[in-house]
C-alpha cells in the first residue's frame, strides 16, 4: 500500500467524521450510463427535450423512450465495491453519510443507511393524479405508464430540468458539509449546482478535501487519488482496517 493511502486513512481515522460526495463515475462499474462525460446519455440525447419537466408535462414519453428500459430492468443492476466500501465505512463509524448526485438508489442496495440523495431517486415512480408509488421494476408496462388505479401519469421520483432540488435533501446535504472533517469527493467533476457548491462549503469550514477521480476535476484539493472508485475505497478500507481496530460489526 503507498504512502498516499496510509496518508488519507490515517487522516478519516484521526478526523473520523466524514462524508461522501458521489456522482456518475461510482455507478459507471455497474454499467451505468453516466450524463455527462464523454459517450454519456446527453451525447446522444438533448436533455432539454428528453429530461425537461416542462417537455414532461406535454409528451411523457420522451423521458419514458430513454429511461423506460432502465427503470423496468433495474433489478439487474448491483452495486460495486466502491458502493460496497462506503457502506463499510459506514459501519465502522468513519462515514457518517454519503450525499449523491445519482438516482440510481446502489448506495441504499449496498448497504449504506444514511443517504442524501439530493437528485431524488429512479426507484420510486409516483403517479402524477393520485400519488401511488410503484418501486422499481415493479412498473406498469407502456411508454409512458399509466397508474393501474386511477390511469394517471407515472414520473420518476427524480429531478428533471427546470424543477428544484428536493429542499430536505439539499438542506441535509449542506448541513453535512458544514460539519464533516474531511470530505470524500468521488466519481464526479461537482459542476452541477447546488451541489458543486458542496466541496466549498466543507473546505470553508475547515474539512480536509479527497478526491478520487480518474481525471483531476479539482484545482486543490488536500489529496488526490487518481484511480477508478472501485479500486481506490477497497483500499482506503483495507488500509484503516491495518491501521486501526475498526471491524465491521
């Protein structure tokens, strides 16, 4: 193990109270398409037209035409170990929460409690009319579904262009911010407001900054660990566990 990573776990064990920020490149291990990165989904498709609430409310099956196979398939995607060591992290005490961007819902599959998910979340589909929830796969067929009790539109619980940010979901994410220790920036370049603000706040506050990216996004940033997610929390985990007596319980 390199020095670098005995460096950042003596620093979670030492500060203890962190948090996670992710975004796209955690989830694209499992297979999932990210947005905005190269060969992402808006290459192929305009948001503006296919992730618009306002487009929404006129043609649903937009948005459907895009996500309809994923939300009816999503049981067949699983969380991969950078989901899994956080959710270890996590149990140990050292994560106190983990705050995504993704809509996903991989963080909840693995195993970690305490999620913000400042985006909402593809799992839950709400009828438009009457508010019944479906979970995901479990969604009536058709492009796009109807509500089986009272033939209303469904929507993803998740937000599209042009709508706000679930105002709990923010709240929670900034007040994490403003009292972590060090903050965990993973998978995302953080240049979506609000949520880019995120890392500021924590930095302001005096939280120690990581981030683990495959490309650099950051300008400074106290430690800066330039590989796949996947690999590098297994081993931010493995290298705690030598250096400490945390166990998972």
């Amino acid at each position: 193990m390199d020095t670098l990573y005995e460096d950042v776990a003596k620093l979670m064990i030492e500060r203890k109270r962190c948090v996670a920020l992710t975004g796209a490149g955690v989830s694209a291990e499992s297979g999932i398409s990210t947005f905005r990165s190269r060969g992402g989904l808006w290459e192929k498709y305009d948001p503006a037209v296919y992730a618009s609430i306002e487009v929404f409310r006129r043609d649903p099956s937009k948005y459907w035409s895009i996500r309809g196979d994923f939300i009816r398939d999503y049981d067949s995607y699983q969380p991969n170990n950078a989901h899994l060591a956080l959710a270890e992290l996590e149990k140990m005490g050292i994560l106190q929460s983990v705050v995504t961007q993704n809509i996903d819902g991989l963080h909840t599959k693995a195993g970690s409690k305490r999620v913000i998910e400042v985006h909402g979340t593809i799992r839950e589909i709400n009828c438009l009319k009457c508010r019944k929830q479906y979970i995901a796969p479990h969604v009536p067929e058709g492009t796009p579904p109807y509500c089986e009790s009272c033939g209303g539109v469904l929507k993803p619980n998740t937000v599209l262009f042009g709508e706000q940010l679930p105002p709990d979901a923010l709240m929670n994410a900034q007040n994490e911010s403003l009292i972590c220790n060090v903050m965990l920036v993973i998978g995302t370049s953080a240049n979506v407001y609000p949520a880019a603000a995120l890392p500021e706040l924590a930095l302001q506050h005096g939280a120690a900054i990581v981030e683990v990216n495959i490309e650099r996004a950051f300008p400074s940033v106290d430690y800066y660990l330039g590989e796949k997610a996947g690999t590098a929390l297994p081993k931010l985990v493995d290298e705690i566990r030598k250096q400490s007596s945390y166990s998972i319980s």
